[in-house]
C-alpha cells in the first residue's frame, strides 16, 4: 500500500510539474550477509555461481517480509568477524556457532538451529573414534571455526594424540581424507549428513564436543538490525516456510 500511495504522489507531482519529494519512492534498504561459500546445506555457491542454501533462502524470506534488500557475498570464514567489524558486511548468517569467544566481539541474534560436531572417516575404514584420537596421524578441520578452537583447547587435557590439520572448508578436508592424506574429519553434523549423501564417506559420531547454536552475528552497534533480524527470525520460524525449507535441505 505504501508503495502505491508513493507511486500515486509521483504521477501527480510530474502532472502538476511539481518537484518530486525526495522521500517518494526511495530505495530499500540494502544489507550485506557474509556466508561461507562451501559449507552447505547452510551455505554455498551453486554450480551457476548463485549464493544458496538453507541460511541464504531464510535471510531472503525474511528480507522480502520485513522490506529490505540483502546481498549474500562469500567470504573467507577465517576472517569473516574482522571483516563484519571492519564493516564489509553488515551481518553473517551462515552456519555459525553462538560461542562467548565471538559474543565478546559481535551481537548474536536468538538461536535459529542446534548442532553437533562430529567424526566423518572413509566409508570402508574401520577406524573408532578411539583409535583416531589416539593415532598420532592427522585430522583434519576447517580453520576458523569453533571446533577447530575446541580442538586446540581440549586435546592436551583429553589426552588425545592427534595432528591437527587446518582447512579453509570441510569439503576440502575430506577431499584429503579421501586422498589419504588424512585419517578422519571433524566438523557440524549437518554438513557432514550432506557430503555422506554426495561422497563414500561415514558419520562415526561425536567426540566429546558439547552442542552449539547458530545465530546471526551484527556488530555491537547494530541494536537495531539485530532487532529486526530477530523478529525475522520469529516470524520464519512460525511460518510454513521454516518447515519448507527444513525439508528442502533435509536438515530432519
């Protein structure tokens, strides 16, 4: 409605020659999601080149309801919060775990999804987590990432003896366990349900790693982004929509 009444002033501004209000038919607003590129089914580039995924089609569907644009732009996950900070983007809703180390320097909107990190190895090993974690032999994780933190505090206390390899994705950490380079990988659970289903690979389970949430992180200024951002995600998730999409990228 209001963009019709806007559209009514025009018209009759340019018929009585009358100068345009500079408030008629003004742009929407446009924001800039952060994503990682290869961690689907949350979030990732399609083979046309196109941001998709879980994350990217529930900031769309709340864009499109509370009246703003967004622009979803891949990003290096190592650096995605300096970059947030740094204000080359305007949030970050991908994937990413609510954890106290980020909430010191971001804002997380509410808890959108509950995950779990777990073990994936070749489908014909037969390898226990135990023998992996005790292997001396390399493991690999996507760097940046708060498993990969959790890994690095942990193993010394839990007396695991492994190797620790970074990655800049978990796509690129089974390529080398495929390849042998590697034992086993650890990442969230639901990227790793979405490879098993593309890749001769198996889910062993969890390590020890308690839970996490995902939320969307807005810099500490941002109260009123967040806010919406926050009701965005209410409304999604009591719509018919959120089960829409669950379904779409078998997350149940």
């Amino acid at each position: 409605m209001a963009k019709r009444i806007a559209k009514l002033l025009v018209l009759a501004c340019l018929a009585m020659g009358l100068a345009l209000p500079t408030t008629a038919f003004s742009a929407e607003k446009t924001y800039v999601n952060g994503i990682d590129a290869n961690f689907p089914p949350f979030a990732f580039v399609d083979k046309t080149g196109k941001p998709n995924g879980f994350d990217v089609e529930a900031v769309d569907w709340i864009a499109a309801k509370l009246g703003f644009k967004v622009v979803h732009k891949p990003m290096d996950w190592d650096g995605i919060i300096p970059s947030l900070n740094a204000k080359k983007i305007d949030f970050i809703a991908s994937g990413m775990s609510i954890t106290k180390a980020r909430a010191k320097v971001v804002n997380f909107s509410i808890p959108y999804w509950t995950i779990k990190q777990v073990m994936v190895v070749p489908k014909d090993s037969k390898l226990t987590p135990k023998d992996i974690l005790k292997s001396g032999k390399g493991v690999g994780v996507q760097r940046g990432t708060s498993e990969a933190k959790w890994l690095k505090t942990n193993m010394d206390k839990m007396g695991w003896k492994f190797d620790r390899v970074l990655y800049d994705s978990a796509p690129l950490s089974v390529e080398d366990m495929l390849n042998g380079r590697i034992v086993a990988a650890i990442m969230d659970d639901a990227p790793a349900k979405d490879m098993a289903a593309k890749k001769p690979i198996k889910i062993l389970g969890e390590f020890g790693m308690p839970t996490e949430d995902f939320g969307y992180a807005v810099r500490k200024a941002d109260k009123d982004l967040l806010e919406m951002l926050n009701k965005g995600i209410k409304m999604l998730k009591a719509s018919p929509k959120w089960a829409e999409l669950e379904k779409k990228y078998e997350l149940k």
